[in-house]
C-alpha cells in the first residue's frame, strides 16, 4: 500500500505537458522471485522510477521497457526467467529461481480509467478491500477492452464491459475464488469460438491499521517504524498530552471517550500501552468491544492474567472466543530490551499475525515462504 501511494503522489507531481509515464505491474510470478504479484513501478519518460518490481536486478531493463511502452504507445508484457543458466538473462544473478510477468502499460493523462487514476479512486475511497482485474492479453475478436485495461470489480455486473456472454460466467466463478481466498492469481479463460483472456485478478486490501492506546514515550519508535512500513496509525490519547513529533508522524489523534468513533475492521491492531494498571483494564473491555481481530496488552503476563482475573470477578469476564485476540505479553520473543527493540517485536507480530504466520526462522519452514499454487 505504501508503493501504491507513492506511485500515486509521483503520479500527481508530473508535469503532465512535458513528460510522459508508463506503469510496470508485476501480474504472474512462478516459482520464487523478490517481489510478488501487485509490485508496481512508474517509470517517468526522463528516466525516474519511483516503486520496484524486484530486489534490483529487472529494474534497468525494466525502465528500458516502460519507455519502449511509452514510445509505442502500446501496453506490452515481458516474461523475466531467471530459472535458467543464461547469462544473457535479465536479473539471473539474482538467483531467485522464478519466472515473472511484468505488463508495461503507457498512460493517457487524459483517460480517467488509465490504471493509475483506478488506483487513485481506489485509495480515495474509506478503508475497503477493493478487486481489481487487469486484462494482460487478449486472443480474438474484442472490441470493448484492451490489454492492460484495469477494470474495478465490485459485483457480476462488472465483467459486462467485456462485452462475452461466454467468458463472463468463467470468470466471474474465478473472481469469487480469489475474493474468498484474499489472494491475488493471473487467470486464463477461453471461449468457444477461440477467444482468449488473461487477466490478473488482484485482491487488494487496506493498509494495516494500528490503534495505539497511550502516549507514554514508547509510543515513538513505534510510530516511527511502522510508519515507514507505510501503515495507518491512531493514537488515542489526550491530544494536549502527545508529544509533537508523535502527533506529526501519526494519521489521527482520538480522545478516549471517542474510541468508538474509530473504524475498526479485519485489518486493524489495537495495542493498550497507556503503562497505568487501571487504565489497561478499563480499556481492555472497550477494545474487545470492537472487531479488531488483534488486541496486544503490554506488560507481563502476570499483570495480564490480574487484569482478566479482577475483570471475571467484577462480572466482567473474557469470553472464551475472545482470548485468541488477545496477545500478552504483546510481541515476538525476539530477546528485546528497549523500546526499540520492543516496537520491531511488536510491530513483527501484529504482522505474523494477520498472514497467519507463527513468526519462527524462515530456515525451520517446510514450505515456500510464499504460497504458490
């Protein structure tokens, strides 16, 4: 998401009357390789590029190509195989052993559904999942789209611009596969008189949204951190109490009485770390109250356990059901000691926790560290 708004801002800084853009998206990605599908890069007709579609090593070649796209005037797709031993091989030193998709698509400042304006709409809209399908080639006769068309899915109906009774059905049965997996895929439907499409259905949530209750000095570093990691961050707090470079690097300041008035979804972490006793428990119930499929309490697990005890015996009690969002102690037992060290524990966490990750050395894993199918 932080790509994407970068992309975004560059996007909206251009001169428009004297430079011209192309987009590269990452669309298929076979085996492994650095980036995954949804990495994105806008290449500027003078040379700068702001996003990336892999760890270094496609870039050059890649700004070569968005220029070509420019030039022409026409989208393009390039397959990048860095599986074999050819030296010749664009990006082979990386040794990823993946082959990648990357569509370079020119943009028409004038069109408002150019690729870049969609994820505009996108971004400007409140916090939502949003499904985006972006036509990355195209065999027979079409007359409504073009290759690296992007089309915002919001139901069936979406897919008439494409103008094929045929081929909608397909891929509206496909879309709803991706859309109950939360996982973006390039797919390839075909119709009856021989028509093709490919296309990259990508599911792209919001960013990660973090509740921090407190404004004690620990509040910092972790702001800092996660804010380069490009996540939304809400401090709930007297506002007269933040300090100021807390409340420059933050996205909102929330009073506590009007907790509830925060949009709370599946992508949002709360952390109580007021570091007051009373307050973490009178704040727990509130949190719970939410939907928020995280909720970290700092201290130890003793003064966690009290809190819940006291809580039960008040007539207050955890449900059962509830306990699993609960993280205390909050973060990864990475051996931290200070609040630096504490907020990359925690911040580290929040994230295994919402891939469905244990947080254990990547060297003990048994399967690919990303999932392929």
């Amino acid at each position: 998401m932080k790509e994407i708004k970068a992309i975004i801002d560059g996007y909206d800084q251009l001169d428009k009357n004297t430079t011209q853009a192309a987009l590269a998206t990452v669309v298929r990605v076979e085996g492994s390789s650095y980036r995954r599908t949804g990495a994105r890069m806008l290449v500027m007709s003078d040379g700068v590029w702001i996003g990336g579609i892999s760890g270094g090593c496609l870039e050059g070649d890649a700004l070569k190509r968005a220029r070509l796209a420019i030039a022409k005037a026409s989208p393009s797709k390039i397959t990048y195989d860095t599986t074999t031993d050819d030296e010749h091989q664009i990006g082979v030193g990386l040794g990823c052993n993946g082959i990648i998709d990357v569509l370079f698509t020119p943009l028409d400042f004038t069109d408002s559904t150019n690729p870049v304006e969609v994820l505009k709409d996108c971004m400007n809209e409140r916090r939502q999942t949003h499904v985006l399908l972006t036509i990355t080639g195209l065999k027979g006769n079409w007359t409504s789209i073009s290759e690296g068309d992007v089309i915002r899915y919001t139901d069936n109906t979406s897919l008439n611009i494409l103008g094929n009774q045929a081929i909608q059905p397909q891929l509206a049965e496909k879309m709803q596969a991706r859309i109950t997996k939360g996982v973006s895929a390039p797919y390839k439907v075909e119709g009856p008189d021989g028509e093709v499409l490919e296309a990259f259905i990508e599911i792209l949530p919001p960013e990660t949204h973090l509740v921090l209750w407190g404004h004690q000095y620990d509040v910092y570093p972790l702001t800092r951190l996660v804010r380069e990691m490009g996540w939304r961050i809400t401090v709930v707090a007297n506002p007269l109490k933040v300090n100021r470079k807390i409340a420059e690097m933050v996205d909102e300041i929330v009073q506590p009485e009007n907790f509830m008035d925060i949009l709370f979804d599946e992508h949002t972490a709360i952390v109580l770390m007021s570091h007051d006793y009373k307050t973490d428990k009178q704040n727990l119930p509130k949190a719970l109250a939410t939907n928020a499929p995280y909720i970290g309490m700092l201290g130890p697990r003793v003064r966690s356990e009290k809190i819940w005890a006291e809580l039960a015996d008040e007539g207050n009690p955890i449900a059962d059901e509830d306990f699993p969002r609960i993280h205390a102690p909050v973060g990864l037992d990475i051996g931290a000691v200070s609040p630096e060290e504490i907020a990359l524990s925690l911040a580290a966490e929040i994230r295994a926790s919402f891939s469905n990750r244990d947080g254990t050395y990547l060297r003990l894993r048994q399967s690919t560290i990303h999932v392929r199918e």
